[in-house]
C-alpha cells in the first residue's frame, strides 16, 4: 500500500480505489464487531467482497468507456446502469486466463456465505435471528477470517498494481504466518503448516 503504482492511468487508479475501499470495509468490519454491531458488520462483508471483486474487473475486464465512468465524480451525472452487477463480473473474470486461479475463490466465498449475507443487508430471518438471540463466538471469528481471507487477496492485488517484481509473493506469504487468522479447512492449514516448515511458499 505504500508503494507507488505501476502507472497513473485512469484504470489502475481506478482499481486501487476499489482494492482500498474493500480494505476500509474489512477495518470497519473489525470495529463493528469490537463494539457489538455483529448484524451491521455482515452487511460489511459483502461490501468488502463486491469491492474487492469490482477492484480486479476494473483492472482485467473494463472497457475504456465503462473505466472513464468509474473516474468521474458522482456530479457529473452519468449512469451507472452500463456497470456490471457481481455475477456478470465473475463470468467476465472466466474469460480472462490470468484470473483462472483466483475464481474459484472468489465462487466458493460467495457459495458459501452469499445467502445470509444477503438476508442481513435485507433485514431478514438470518439478520433478526441474530438481533433477537445474540452472535455466536465461532460465527463472529469466521466472519473475521472471511473477512482476511478477502483482505489477503486485495493485498495481492495492490502488489500486482505496484508492478514491483516478486511483491505478490511476499503477500501470500502472510497465508504463512497468519494461517490461524484465515478461513481455510484443516486440510489446507495442514498444507501450508508443513510448507512453512520446509520453506517452502504456497
């Protein structure tokens, strides 16, 4: 975050504000549930997931029209109906080889919390359930590594946006050292145990 990007054109300047405004969710997340707003930190999560998603659109798929679009302040007046909604992203992201690695990522986040995460931004059974009966401590602390895991890709991404060689290595290694803090199954903190013993990187 600290690091220059690769250029100052319209796209890339474009996609790290998207990339920071999904970190600022994820931070604001975190205060939320410190101050016992579980129901509204939800809201956040998808928030921070269609950032973060929008930020590498922006970056790999845009076109030069719908770029200028997301550039201009909301007083210029234009239309935002020629922006694609997420699921039009993500079948835009299959069309790109580059991106085949982080899709799948991005499709089981959003298999796996998309419909609770909509009926908290909607006020419904999931959102006042909670409300009314409190949060579970194991449901609040995956939220949280929900939250990192999107963090951790949005840090990947700035690091592509730098074009500093060998810097999105150097963020991935923070699955390394933070595998506690993020939402992976056994099988796969397992893996990256043992590659960080070895020395190797995942």
């Amino acid at each position: 975050m600290d690091h220059p990007l690769a250029d100052d054109s319209s796209r890339l300047l474009a996609s790290v504000d998207a990339a920071l405004l999904s970190l600022e969710h994820a931070e604001a997340l975190g205060t939320l549930l410190q101050t016992g707003m579980a129901s509204s930190a939800m809201v956040l999560v998808r928030c921070q997931y269609e950032a973060f998603t929008r930020s590498v659109w922006i970056m790999h798929c845009a076109t030069e029209e719908q770029v200028e679009l997301l550039s201009l302040p909301p007083e210029a007046g234009k239309s935002e109906e020629r922006l694609p909604m997420l699921s039009k992203m993500l079948h835009a992201f299959a069309q790109v080889p580059f991106l085949a690695h982080l899709l799948p990522h991005l499709i089981e986040l959003k298999t796996y919390a998309w419909q609770p995460l909509n009926s908290f931004v909607h006020a419904g059974v999931h959102a006042l359930s909670r409300s009314r009966d409190g949060f579970p401590t194991p449901l609040a602390i995956n939220v949280i590594r929900m939250s990192n895991n999107m963090s951790i890709m949005a840090g990947q991404h700035l690091a592509i946006l730098s074009g500093i060689p060998d810097m999105q290595k150097k963020v991935l290694r923070l699955n390394e050292t933070y595998s506690g803090c993020l939402l992976f199954d056994e099988e796969k903190r397992r893996v990256i145990r043992e590659a960080s013993l070895s020395g190797q990187s995942i």
